[in-house]
C-alpha cells in the first residue's frame, strides 16, 4: 500500500510541476516528463510508449499539466489528442491539402465542407504551424481562428 501512495505521490508531483516543453514527435504526457533522452528511435517509442499505455495524455491535456498546453479555443478532447498524437503527420498533411489524417480531423471537428476546410489550412500552413517547436495546442488554436 505504501508503494503505490509513494507512486501515486509521485505521479501527481510531476503533473503539477510539469509545465515544461516536452518533446514535439511524442507529443506530451508522463512517458514525455520521466524520459528526458530524446536522441534516439529507441527513446522517442519509449516516451510514446508510456505516454500511450498510461493513458495519461487526456489528463495532461484536458489539465494543462505533464506538459501539455490546454487550447484557448474549446475543441472536443478527441480532436486535442488526435492532433497531440498526429502533428507529423498533419503538417505534412496540410501542406499538400489532402490527406487521411486530415479527413479524420475534419471529422472530429464536425466540419462538413472537407474540401474547403482542407484548401484554407494549406493556404494558411505558415500561420498554423509558426515553427518547428509549435505545440499542439497552439495547432488547434490557429486552426480554429484560421478555418472555424
């Protein structure tokens, strides 16, 4: 009983503490705070790993802690982990203006004009990711003020 008390202590330490930047390719959540080395594939898929298994990532984004950023705009939770899960994929996505990812976004958002929702992101791609170290919820914040 007293280790999981201590583990549990510990866990919430590093929630409220975590405000930090995290690695972009993993996105945030525990696995993201406990392992700092990111220099490897083997390390990335670690922290994603623990991120994914613990299911802590909802909590940190819906939270603000393990560092995440909560959106100024209200979005669905979906679409903040699927986009804290897919940035990649979806900045490579919105550049061309097509792809699954993208639909899939369009969807969570509950957009029904896909096409032109996917033509005003690539239009507006610079204004959405501002650099390389853009956080999902300034993604989700541009995209809301550039498209909703």
């Amino acid at each position: 009983m007293k280790k999981l008390l201590i583990s549990v202590a510990a866990v919430v330490a590093l929630a409220t503490s975590a405000m930090a930047g995290v690695n972009s390719q993993t996105g945030c959540g525990l696995g993201s705070m406990i392992i700092k080395d990111d220099s490897t594939a083997i390390m990335l898929a670690l922290q994603a790993t623990t991120n994914g298994t613990s299911g802590n990532q909802t909590f940190g984004i819906t939270s603000g802690t393990l560092g995440c950023q909560k959106t100024k705009v209200v979005m669905n939770e979906r679409a903040q982990e699927f986009v804290a899960s897919n940035m990649d994929t979806l900045a490579k996505e919105i550049a061309v203006g097509h792809g699954e990812s993208l639909d899939t976004l369009a969807e969570l958002l509950k957009v029904e004009d896909k096409a032109t929702f996917s033509a005003a992101l690539q239009a507006n791609y610079n204004s959405i990711y501002t650099s390389q170290k853009v956080q999902m919820s300034d993604v989700l914040d541009n995209i809301a003020s550039t498209t909703l």
